[in-house]
C-alpha cells in the first residue's frame, strides 16, 4: 500500500450533514480554509429528517439565501395537529411567530443540502470531499492535529488547526475522541414507511395516537412520510408477527389507510430509526470540536433536531470565524461555543424526555382504550395556548443568528 495523500487546511469538518454543510458554508463564506469530508457518495439517503423550521429559515434569510430557497420544492406547514382515540385538535400554530416564515418547511434533506454545497461552493476556500469517512484522528503534541479518511483512492491524512466531529449520532469523531457521554435513554424507536397520499386525505402532518399505538404521518404532497413508534427493541419480534399483522395495526390506528397498507409488500420498505437521547459531558478537546448530534443526540420528537444542529453550526462559526483566520482557536474558545449551546440541548432533552416517559411510554404500554390528556383539551379549546409550543419547536430556546462577515 503506498504512502496516504496528505493536505493541510484551517478547518476539517467529519460529516457533510446540517450542522456540518452549514458550517463549512459560514466559515467558508468568513473567509476560512475548509474541507467538509463525507463518507457517502452523496446526499440522498431515505428517511432522514426534513423539517426546517422558521429559526433555520431566518437564517436563510439574514443570509440573502431564502428567496431562492423557496424555488425549491418546498411545502409550507403553518400547523401540526394530532389525534387520540379519534380526538382531533391543533397542537402547534406557527402563524404568530415573530419571523419572516411562520411555517415549517417540508422539503427532502438533500435538497436542502445540495442547496448549501452549490451556494458554499462559490467561495474559493471551501471544499466538499464525498467518499471520505473519517476513521481516526491524528495527534501532536497532546492535541488533535487532524484526521485519517478512507476513499476508494486509498487513505488520506488531513492536518488541520481545527477538526469539527459533525458525524452525527454514530460518530467516529465522538468514537475516537472517548469523549464521555451521557445517556438520557429512549424508550422507544421508529419505523419509518411511505404510504400513497390520496385526493380528500386531510392536509396537515398528523400524529396518531391509540392505546399500544402511535403513527406520525407528515405530508409530503403526494405521499405521506409516517413513523411507527414502537417500544425500543420490539422490531424483531414485530417481524416475527408477520407483514400483515403490521399492516393491520396501521388501519387499526388510521382505518383510511386500509386500501394502500399492501404497498408495504416487503420490509425492505420499512427502516428501522434508533432513537438516542444524549450528550456529551464536554464537547470539546484541543484541537476538536464536536456539534449536532455528534455532541447531543435527540429524540425525533418536534423534529427539531436539524434546526438546533444548524444552530451549533452559527454559532460556532460566529466565535471561531476569526480566530480561525489567525490560526487561534484556543480550548477556551471552544468551551464557549459549548457553553452557548449546551442550556438550549439541555432544555429540548428535558423536555423531549419528560414527553416520551410520561405520554409517550404510557401510550406505548398501554391497553384498552386511552382518555385524552388534559393538555390537548385546552389546546383544542384555548387557541393561543398553541403559540407555545410553536415557539419551543419553531424557533428554540436560544435562536443563532449569523454575526459572521462575507469576506470576498
């Protein structure tokens, strides 16, 4: 095997998601050297996240970038709703939010990520490398000094005065770094399917809710999104109960689903989502930096979890822009960028972990019919009450806006 390619930049970013494309674009933009490295060929990968919320949609406009992003294929919810044991009510209205959008963009995450690549692009200092995965990292003199990445070329060493682990909630960065982490737990997981969307189906996102039962169906113009939520490590004994079995407990949940359950002919089409709720006590190490679910994974509950990785990303480039450019990124700074993130990770887990064990768990466990929770009675008959949680999951706890320059 011959010698590794080897090259020097500012800043090396492991994982060309969210929080890593967004912030390869900012510090790019900023003026930094930047190398994202991704490990697939490209961005298509089916059931990920592909919500992007008002605070993300803000961003893309204090960037010039929202007009154009709305060309794309992008479907505007406004409203999100539910249903328990057939009583339907609205649970969040984003109508009133003090930003430009006051909705929820729907649109496919490679989409969005493409669109970020093809405007970071523009910039001379940014690079994106497909195929690279990120597989160790490199030391010198006590600090990371950069990574090793496998290709189909052969293997590449990149040095770098900065390594960003934005490799998501399997992260090799996270792995590697033997960072500590502290685990929140998930009592349950998804399966993530796609069902024909018909003429006369209702048209906002809908979580279904049964005794033993949940589905989330999110529309997707022509097809619905949906997440059958099930108890953690009950997949395989769902399989062993067979396909039609499965199919029944989707019409027993939604019974309009009834004609086009058969398109779910092989679990091929059904994807196993494994839900982690953590976070690591310390984000950082000289040298690195860890962002997005690399740092803190989250339950998908809000869907909130691109925004706030998009939010580490701002403000991780709004503190280390600069220093970066002076090649002066000390460990202090570092801890800043995890000091301003870490109360609004803190509060979204508490929140999501608080919800999962005393609804969602409950649900999960339960038999015979439900009674509905007080909470969506008064959010049924108290419409201003749905301001709230629409602003916990459209804008956060701690918005990000972009303090960055554009440096030519």
């Amino acid at each position: 095997m011959g010698q590794p390619e080897k090259f020097r930049t500012t800043c090396c970013i492991a994982g060309g998601g969210p929080a890593g494309m967004m912030l390869g674009y900012l510090l790019a933009r900023a003026g930094v050297d930047v190398v994202v490295l991704e490990k697939h060929a490209d961005f298509f990968r089916d059931f990920r996240g592909d919500t992007i919320h008002p605070s993300t949609l803000e961003l893309l406009h204090e960037l010039g970038l929202l007009d154009e992003f709305l060309q794309l294929p992008v479907q505007e919810v406004s409203t999100v709703g539910g249903c328990i044991e057939g009583f339907e009510f609205t649970m969040a209205d984003c109508s009133h939010l003090p930003t430009v959008c006051k909705y929820v963009a729907f649109i496919p995450q490679w989409d969005f990520l493409d669109f970020i690549a093809r405007h970071a692009k523009r910039y001379p200092t940014f690079r994106l490398l497909m195929e690279h995965e990120v597989t160790e990292l490199t030391w010198k003199a006590g600090r990371v000094s950069g990574v090793k990445a496998a290709t189909s070329q052969g293997p590449v060493e990149v040095e770098a005065e900065l390594v960003v682990g934005a490799d998501g909630r399997a992260s090799n960065v996270r792995e590697q770094s033997k960072l500590e982490v502290i685990d929140r737990g998930a009592p349950f997981d998804v399966l993530w399917l796609r069902l024909l969307r018909r003429e006369g189906d209702p048209h906002q996102s809908l979580g279904h809710f049964k005794a033993g039962k949940a589905l989330i169906m999110i529309n997707r113009r022509d097809y619905w999104q949906c997440g059958y939520l099930i108890v953690k490590g009950m997949f395989e004994e769902i399989r062993k109960r067979g396909l039609a079995a499965f199919q029944e407990n989707l019409v027993d949940i939604v019974p309009v689903l009834r004609g086009r359950v058969k398109e779910l002919d092989n679990w091929d089409k059904i994807k196993l989502l494994t839900v982690q709720v953590n976070r690591l006590r310390r984000w950082h190490l000289p040298g690195l930096l860890c962002i997005g679910d690399a740092a803190h994974a989250r339950s998908p509950m809000g869907g909130v979890g691109i925004n706030l990785a998009i939010q580490d990303a701002v403000a991780a480039a709004n503190l280390l822009a600069a220093p970066l450019r002076k090649k002066n990124v000390t460990e202090q700074l570092l801890h800043a960028v995890q000091q301003r993130r870490e109360l609004p990770t803190r509060l979204t887990q508490a929140l999501q972990v608080f919800l999962q064990n005393r609804f969602l768990l409950r649900m999960l466990h339960r038999r015979g019919k439900m009674k509905v929770p007080l909470l969506p009675k008064l959010l049924s008959r108290f419409p201003v009450l749905r301001r709230i949680p629409a602003r916990i999951i459209g804008i956060g706890f701690r918005p990000e806006h972009v303090r960055t320059p554009e440096i030519d």
